[in-house]
C-alpha cells in the first residue's frame, strides 16, 4: 500500500493501491510511493528549459553585431573568420585578425603594382581573397558556416541565419572580432589599392604581411620570408628587393 499522503493536485496520487499511477508499461514504482519514470521525465524538462535559457541568455550576451555595408567588407569578415585562430588558440588576439585584413590588402596593392604580381588576384580585394584563402577555394566548414559560395560575388549569409547557426558563445566572440578587425578600417575597402601603403604593421610582424597560413613552415614562394606570427597564423612578407619579382 501506498504510505505516501498523495497531492491533491494529482487525483491518481491519492490512490493507496495503483501502480506507477496507473501506468504499469510506462511507469516504475518499487516502493510504491512514486512514479520513477514520470519523475525523470519532469527532471528531464528542468534540465532541458533550464539548458535552453542557459544557451538564450549567453548568446544574447554575445550578439551576432551588424555587418560592413561593403560586399568586399562582408567578405573580408567570412575570410578573417575562416582562417583566423578560434577561440582559445589565439582568436581572441585581436592582432592576428587585423594582421589578416592586412594581408589581402597588401596582395591586392601588388597584384595592382605589376603585372608580375598576378599570383595575388586580379587587383580587386574579392579576387585576393578568392585566390589566397585556402578556407574560400576549399570550402572549408568555417567559412560555410558563415558564407554562401566562394567566388567574387559571395557574401556573408542571412543575419538571422548566422545568428542561428553559431549558437557556441566561442563561435559567436570570434565572429564578433571578425567584424571588428573588418571595421577598423572603416570605409577604405571600397576595393583600390590606395593607401595600402599606409597600413599600419603589426608589432609582432617585422613587415608588412602578403600572405599567411597556420604553420611554421616554408614561404609560399622564393620572394617571400617569415616575418612573425600571432596566435597560430604564421605570417610572411616580400624579401626586400624582391617585391615585383
């Protein structure tokens, strides 16, 4: 017999006799006391609304931000988020994402500077990073994630779609940073050469970035030389004398 009062507020309960509260097939009652399964499931929900409000409240402490009004903004940001550290292993380093915007402007100043240069792209930021991003010619997860397609008039996806899909905090702050290098330089991306010269170096880099990837190994050409490296992004620069080469 059941020894427990029962709540008046659940009918079955007050009954000294039923098993499982009436449910023999779904329910577990072995003392004779409680329904096992039915208060599993209840804790299951908890859990399960509390999970959800976790997730709701930390994403919207890290909000999806605003993207450039650029195309060739939008798409420097999927570039810098595909092939920049994530979270944890660098990507927090403001300085390595920076660096990377820095890179495909520079190969766009020399694919514009000789006709030699064509290796960097057709003069134009897109192309620089349609022909230098791995992430982009690859279709690498990072950049899907966050991108539709990978040619010159690509673009970021759907806000709402973005804001959908990075639902890890992590992914969400290195998105955020992403955005930000981007739009430290506010509106010279509107896709010339002019004033690449005046881009600041990086103070962990001894010059000026043309390329990039994340290991210590050779250059990507004879012209080029290592020149530093933030976070896990190895960076690498023209040898001097050897830029038009």
């Amino acid at each position: 017999m059941d020894t427990e009062e029962g709540n008046d507020d659940n009918p079955l309960s007050l009954h000294k006799y039923l098993y499982a509260n009436a449910n023999p097939v779904d329910g577990l009652d072995p003392s004779g006391n409680d329904d096992i399964a039915a208060a599993m499931d209840m804790s299951e929900t908890f859990d399960s609304m509390a999970t959800i409000q976790l997730h709701s409240t930390m994403n919207a402490a890290v909000p999806i931000p605003s993207y450039p009004p650029t195309l060739v903004g939008r798409q420097l940001v999927g570039a810098v988020y595909a092939e920049s550290s994530s979270q944890g292993t660098g990507g927090e380093l403001p300085d390595e994402k920076i660096a990377i915007v820095e890179t495909f402007l520079y190969e766009q100043w020399a694919a514009c500077t000789s006709r030699w240069n064509r290796s960097f792209g057709n003069g134009t930021i897109s192309d620089a990073i349609m022909t230098q991003s791995m992430a982009a010619k690859r279709n690498d997860p990072q950049w899907n994630a966050v991108m539709a397609g990978n040619s010159d008039s690509s673009d970021l996806r759907p806000w709402a779609t973005v804001n959908q899909t990075l639902q890890y905090v992590p992914s969400r702050l290195h998105f955020q940073l992403s955005v930000l290098a981007v739009d430290t330089f506010n509106g010279g991306l509107s896709g010339g050469p002019e004033g690449a010269d005046s881009l600041p170096v990086m103070p962990e880099l001894t010059g000026i970035p043309i390329g990039f990837n994340k290991a210590f190994n050779s250059p990507p050409s004879k012209r080029e030389k290592k020149i530093g490296r933030i976070g896990k992004t190895t960076f690498y620069g023209f040898i001097p004398g050897r830029e038009l080469q």
